[in-house]
C-alpha cells in the first residue's frame, strides 16, 4: 500500500462490514489524548471502551512490554512463562481466588467460564444440572455461547441453532432470580454493573439476593467484570465494593490496557473441573501480554488510585448534572467509580449517538451504551485538567445539539 492515504473510505473498501467506525483515524494518544490523522487532538473520555484505564502510552507500560519483547514473545502450553506466574500470583494475592486462567479477550475468559460452570455442575451433580441464568440486556461476548448468555437477541438473531440450557431473567429483580434460580441451575452470570446495556448497577441486596440463592441451590455464581474490573468501579474489582463474593470472575478489557488479555479467576475447588486437556488457548497467558497486565496490576490496586477514582466520579456526575440542567438533555447520571452514563430526557429519545458525533466535531471522544445512553469510561489517571476541558467540549456538542431541536442531519454511525 505504501504511500496510499488511508482513511474511512479505506474501511469500506477492504472491511468486513462489522463495524461503522467514526471518520477519526486516530494517530498518536498520550495519556487521556488521541490526535487523528489530520493532526487534531481530542480529550479521550471513552478509553478504548473501558480499555486504556491507565492512559495512552503510560511508560511503565511500554518498559514492561519492551522489556518482555526484548526476552521471550511466545511459548506454547507446553511451558509456562515468568511473567504469566507473576500474574496469577498477583491476581490470586489480591483476589478471593486461588486459580488462574488466561485467555486472550472477554469473551474467552466468559467462555472459559461457562465451560468450567457446566463441568463443575457435571461432575459434581449429573448431567441433569446445566441450566445457566442470565439478565436482559446484558451482554458477555460475541462467541455463540457468550453471545447467547448474553440478554439482548439482536446479537443471537440468524445465527441459530444457539447453544441451549440458557435462561433469561429482569437485571435488579430479587424476585424474578429467586424464581428462577433451582436444582436445575448450574450458573448464574452477571454483570455487577451493565456496560454495554446501558450502565446499570446492580443493587446490592440483588447482588447479596443471588449469592444466597446460588448457595441454596449448590449453583455457581460468574461476575462479570470484563468492564467493570482493574478499578474501574473504585475497587481492583466490583465486587469488592458490593461485599458480594462470586465462584468465578472474569476480567480483560483493562487488564491489559489495550494489550489483548484476559483471564478467569476462581477456587481451588472449581478449578479442579478443569484437570489438563479440558480447556486451553494457543496465546493464553502469553509472556507480553501477561507482562503488560502484571505492571497495569500494580499500578491500579493502591488505596491512593481508588480514592481518586471515586473523587473523579464525583466530578463527572456533577459535570454532566449540571450540562443535563442547562439543555434539559438527560434524565438520570448513574454508574460506579469510572464508569458512568447518562441517560437523554424522553425529549432526546435515541439520540445520544448524534450527541457523541457531536462531541467528536467539538474535540472530544465518548461512547453510548445503547440508543439512548451516553457512557464515559476515561482512563482512571485523567488529569483534572482534562476532565475539565473535556466537559466543557461535551457541553458545547450538547448546546449544539439542543439548537437542533428534531434530530440533525448529524451522520449516526
Ligand atoms: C466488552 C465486554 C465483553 C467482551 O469482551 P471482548 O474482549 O470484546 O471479547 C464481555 N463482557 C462484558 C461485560 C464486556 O463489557
């Protein structure tokens, strides 16, 4: 290709049509900023989709994959590696976890999760115990299992026969789960906060509701914590401020800040369903990825970074409250720690893309959750300064998108 321009008509030339990316082509990014390929900055306020928790280009990051890079890049399964064994010990020292496995997104470590749900709940109990219950709107991947755990039939539709055993209850309802949750029950997954289906969180007696439930009826209970791990939520994961302790997590999107990895973390006594051969992955756990995760693990699980985080949270909420006033633009700020959304007024209905497009045109980068939320999930570090810019440009996509009045002729993608 050489020389030739690349661009957002490149895209649809030679991409699967999956995705409908904005005209952006970013080129460089430091910390909470992104320049494009015509030179213009942006003030990143969506990381990657809750990916870059720890900015662009942090430098202790870049040390610890030149480092590895400069060592060993790859093994297979046949060995183990330094860095992966420094992970797991990391992960395993700050979790209720005793075992480990990697995986290389958050739809594999979901799949990883299932799978070992399913033959926990065949050799324990018989083949009779397999019924997995999940929420509406939630969402674990884009593998067909994960997909079809996954509450919203849009991702499911053509794409059948889907993998079966699979139930679909209301998120936040104590009484529907304790309905649904039997002796037929092998596991229940759950986000503690959705991501995708619209920052919701959980309540903590719902959450407290299933652990009960999956106690009563020996069912294993998956948090979720693709999104909201790695202290996004103000904890090294989510479920250590709601006090409510899963059988199983799983994790990736920041663990490797942008370095593709995941990981499924779990009991001595669940991990044993998984004796050699029954599961794997070629670059699971692979030495660069494992070495980046292992530096993202220290640097976010300090007292000093999760205080900061509920500090900046404060911050944003107040921030979007107060554009939510002025334009009449949102009916309700929610979310946990670093992951937050607001969602348009019925006066704004569907349009909080065209609201995001906006933003892109006045210097700033976020991201919806759904036709009608919009989702910041800034790097964990923002500086205050660009916290502050970066509401100021949201504030003025809102005014421009309050003087249109009926939907503008805004590009939607
Ligand atoms: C993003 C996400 C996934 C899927 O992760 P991939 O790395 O895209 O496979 C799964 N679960 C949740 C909660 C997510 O937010």
């Amino acid at each position: 290709m050489g020389a030739t321009h690349l661009s957002r008509t490149t895209f649809d030339e030679v991409m699967a049509p999956v995705y409908a990316p904005s005209s952006i082509v970013p080129h460089k990014a430091l910390a909470s900023r992104i320049w494009d390929t015509q030179g213009r900055a942006y003030i990143d306020l969506g990381g990657g989709i809750a990916v870059t928790a720890l900015g662009h280009s942090h430098p202790e990051l870049l040390r610890a994959l030149h480092a590895q890079a400069d060592k060993v890049w790859h093994v297979s399964n046949g060995f183990t590696n330094e860095p992966v064994l420094r992970l797991a010990h990391k992960l395993v020292d700050a979790t209720f976890a005793d075992k480990v496995f990697f995986a290389n997104s958050g739809a594999e470590a979901n799949e990883a999760a299932l799978k070992l749900a399913r033959r926990a709940a065949y050799d324990r109990f018989g083949a009779d115990k397999y019924e997995i219950i999940s929420f509406n709107q939630s969402f674990h991947g884009r593998t067909l299992f994960t997909v079809s755990v996954g509450g919203q039939p849009k991702y499911t539709q053509g794409f059948g026969p889907l993998p079966g055993g699979i139930r679909h209850i209301p998120y936040n309802d104590i009484e529907a789960a304790r309905r649904a949750i039997s002796a037929r029950t092998c596991a229940v997954m759950v986000e503690p906060v959705q991501g995708e289906g619209g920052v919701i969180p959980a309540q903590r007696e719902f959450l407290h509701a299933l652990r009960a439930a999956c106690h009563q009826h020996h069912a294993l209970l998956i948090f979720d914590e693709v999104q909201t791990g790695v202290g996004r939520c103000g904890a090294l994961y989510a479920y250590m401020e709601y006090g409510v302790t899963p059988d199983i997590l799983t994790s990736a999107k920041a663990l490797g800040n942008g370095f593709p990895i995941g990981a499924m973390l779990t009991t001595a006594d669940i991990a044993q369903h998984f004796p050699v051969g029954a599961h794997g992955s070629t670059y699971g756990g692979n030495p660069l990825g494992a070495a980046v995760a292992g530096k993202v693990v220290d640097l976010v699980n300090t007292p000093a970074l999760f205080a900061d985080v509920k500090r900046k949270h404060t911050r944003f909420v107040e921030g979007l409250q107060q554009i939510g006033a002025r334009y009449s633009l949102f009916k309700e700020v929610r979310g946990m720690g670093l992951l937050i959304g607001a969602q348009m007024a019925q006066a704004f209905k569907g349009r909080a893309q065209e609201l995001i497009t906006l933003g892109e045109q006045n210097g700033v980068l976020a991201l919806v959750a759904g036709p009608d939320v919009v989702r910041l999930a800034p790097s964990l570090l923002i500086p205050d300064t660009d916290i502050g810019e970066g509401l100021a440009r949201l504030d003025a996509a809102a005014a421009a998108l309050a003087r249109t009045g009926t939907p503008s002729s805004v590009q939607a993608h």
